[in-house]
C-alpha cells in the first residue's frame, strides 16, 4: 500500500517521502515508491547499491522481520538501511497492517535511537523546490564570504545541480540527496542543506566533552564536538582546578572533532595564561573591497570580540569587515603539561582549537594533519523547514595563515590511530584496562 511517510534522521534531519509498504512473506518492505532515491544518485551507483547489500534497485530503503498475528506486527530485528549511511540497525517497529496510520519504525544503533520513521501526518501546503533554490541563490549572494567566486565555474555548476534537483525531484528525500551530490562539484567546506522539524539545524543533545583518569596525575578529555554549555566549560574548569586531584597532564584528544563554536575558544581559555589572539576571520565586506588578503595594519584595526558568544559573533560577521576573537582572561588557568590528538577527521571548530593552542606554545599537537575545512558558516532558513549553511567568513590565525584548505600539521606525526599510544609511551603511562592506543573514545 502506498503511505505517506516522514523519515527523521538524528543529527541528518526531517524528510517527507511516498512510500511503498508491503508484506513479502515475515517481512514488512518498505520502499520508495518511485525508487527516488536510486534515481537520485544514478544507474552505476544505484546498481552497485543493489549488488553489494540486500536494497533493490527499485527503492528499497528497510526490510523488517516482522512477528506478530491478528493484522497486528511488532518487530525488534536487525535490518538493512543505508538511506544516510544508517548502515545495519535495529529496527523496532509496530503496525497494524489494517490501519495504515499506526505505523511507525524506530531505528537504532549501540542502543541509541538514530532515525525513525512514521506516516507523515502533516497538513501544510509545501513549498516548491524551485522556491527554495531561489532563497539560496539569495542568501548566497547577500551573505557568502568571497562574493567573487559565486561567478567561479565550481558555484555555476553547484546552483545548476540544484536547479535539476528541484525539477525532477518527487519528494523532500530525494530532493536532499540529489543536493548533496550536487555539492561534488565545489571545494569549498561548510556547505549543505537540511530539512529540519523547526527551521533551524538543531544542536547535539549529548555532552560533547568526555574525561576519562588514564592514571594518578593524567587526565584524558575526549571532545566528540565542540558545542560545549557553560556547564560543560565550568566543570572542566573545576576538574583541572581541583586541588585534591590535579592533574599535571592533559590529553586533549580532537580526533573525532569535526566541529562546533566559539567555546572552543572559551576551551582555550582554561589552558592559556591571560588574554592571548586567537586569529582572525575576512568576511563578504572584506572581500567585496580587496582582492589581497588582510595585512597586520588592516587585522590592528579588526573588530574585537569581547565574549565566546555565537550570536555576537554571528552579528559582528554580518556588521564588520574584519572581526578577531582571543581567549579571555582566566585567573587560574591550567599549569601542566597539554597535548592534543589531530586527525584527518579534525575540523572547523576543532581546527581552530589545535592551532591555536599551537601557535600559543601550550600544547604539543600528536596524529595526523587535521582536515583543512575551516570556514565559519551561516545557517538560514530559506522555506519550509529547509536550511542552508553556507561559509560566511574566512578564518586566518595569528600569524596570518589560513586553514581553509591548509591542514594544521602535529608536531609529532605518529598517524592518527597511534597518537594515543604514542604520548601515553613519551609520558611513561602504559595504557589503561580497556584504553588500546587506537581508540579515541576509551
């Protein structure tokens, strides 16, 4: 039967979607119903798709075990998904089959909800996608950093893939994936379009910093994102200030950190002495008056930022030309000694951390080169619960270099799955239980 069904996917967003569900046997198959997905990513790739897991070609997104009698079907059972990468996971699921209302598929990984997916009760008229390329087109050309490169064949390319998006898609899931192909044709970061509940990308709703005593006087802290409350910052703070237990190194391991804000800076803070320049971003009104980059005459003169608040900085890069951000005055800052795991997965937010704790001498940087994507973005709306997020500001360090496309190298390249193992070695510390010098999350 055919089913309008809305598929949320944690962290990936809100996607309205015509399905087809059926009974083949014990199995509940659920699949697009103009294989709009396959279609969207072409033939090869949709073919691959087909011979390499147990997804048809036609669309085929789930297929579910079900259990169950009376018209009545419950399911707890592995299941393929590899819409967004959902990979095998659980799928937990609950329908009665005479009533195409009810239902409703939860999806989880390591028992923790990733997606769910239930017919799309919403009764709002929906905005065309035509619509929705023209507001980015409009934001684009208002807000994005380097407005000379909009003329560039990269963004040409990238506007008329959504452009052929927006004519041939069916449904907001295949609209989506055929916006994040398009995205292949530009070398820029920081670039994508979701659809969410509210028209707003939602942040993690889990706590981004992990501390883990790998011994008497060593304090590993594991940073999935660098989204951090003020009550994530305070107790780090009261951690590295506790007198009873303190620690005389710190682990900062930014392996998996692929973005988040200025609480990075604020991060900083706690391990620098006194007020110190973190750097620097160039936004569109710099670049629509230059075509060189900032020198220290223009770059004195910057707009400082007087707090690690993400609505001033959001507010100053639309306002001025050139805005700098430094760590703030900290009256105990953290004495001991400080290094940071990198990695090709290290980026944005995560990248601006590493370098400057580089470049201020506080920390020995171990692993790999960091990812090179370092752009401050912007998200807006631009209809019907889609958002944009586009680079806003170029970043540039102290010194004046830019990580936008220029990894931040360690000091000591070990490769990115020894890091750990390698300054646990230098600092004479064998690994804890259940602590393997690959893994970044012990």
């Amino acid at each position: 039967m055919k089913i309008p069904l809305a598929l949320e996917v944690k962290g990936v967003g809100l996607y309205r979607m015509q399905a087809d569900v059926r009974r083949d046997g014990e199995n509940i198959i659920i699949r697009s119903e103009s294989g709009g997905v396959q279609r969207a990513i072409g033939f090869w790739r949709g073919l691959f798709v087909a011979l390499t897991s147990r997804q048809s070609f036609a669309g085929e997104m789930l297929r579910i075990k079900a259990r169950g009698n009376d018209g009545a079907d419950h399911s707890d059972s592995s299941g393929d998904a590899w819409v967004f990468s959902l990979g095998s996971a659980v799928a937990n699921m609950s329908w009665d089959y005479t009533d195409p209302a009810s239902l409703q598929v939860q999806l989880s990984r390591h028992d923790k909800n990733i997606a769910t997916l239930k017919v799309d009760e919403s009764k709002s008229a929906r905005m065309g996608y035509g619509a929705v390329v023209a507001n980015i087109r409009a934001a684009l050309s208002g807000h994005y950093y380097a407005p000379r490169e909009l003329a560039e064949k990269q963004w040409l390319d990238y506007l008329r893939g959504l452009e052929h998006a927006s004519a041939r898609s069916r449904d907001d899931l295949e609209f989506a994936v055929q916006a994040y192909l398009a995205k292949r044709a530009l070398s820029v970061s920081h670039v994508g379009l979701e659809r969410h509940r509210e028209c707003r990308a939602p942040l993690p709703d889990e706590a981004g910093l992990e501390t883990t005593w790998l011994g008497p006087d060593v304090l590993l802290v594991n940073a999935s994102y660098l989204f951090l409350a003020p009550e994530e910052l305070a107790a780090l703070k009261e951690t590295l200030g506790d007198t009873g237990r303190l620690p005389g190194t710190l682990i900062l391991d930014l392996r998996k950190t692929s973005g988040g804000d200025l609480s990075a800076v604020g991060l900083a803070s706690l391990l620098i002495d006194g007020p110190r320049s973190g750097g620097y971003f160039a936004t569109s009104k710099w670049w629509s008056a230059n075509d060189r980059v900032p020198q220290p005459v223009d770059i004195a003169r910057a707009h400082a930022l007087t707090s690690n608040s993400v609505d001033a900085l959001q507010a100053a890069l639309l306002r001025e030309d050139l805005v700098r951000i430094a760590s703030l005055a900290n009256g105990n800052p953290f004495p001991g000694k400080v290094y940071v795991l990198t990695g090709s997965n290290t980026a944005s937010a995560g990248e601006v951390l590493a370098a400057f704790l580089k470049s201020a001498g506080r920390a020995t940087l171990v692993g790999a080169p960091t990812a090179g994507k370092m752009l401050s973005s912007a998200r807006v709306c631009v209809g019907d619960g889609w958002v944009f997020q586009f680079p806003a500001a170029d970043y540039y360090t102290e010194s004046g270099e830019r990580l936008e496309g220029h990894p931040t190298t360690p000091d000591i390249d070990s490769g990115t799955q020894d890091a750990l193992g390698v300054v646990l070695a230098w600092i004479g510390l064998k690994p804890a239980a259940g602590v393997a010098p690959g893994r970044s999350t012990p």
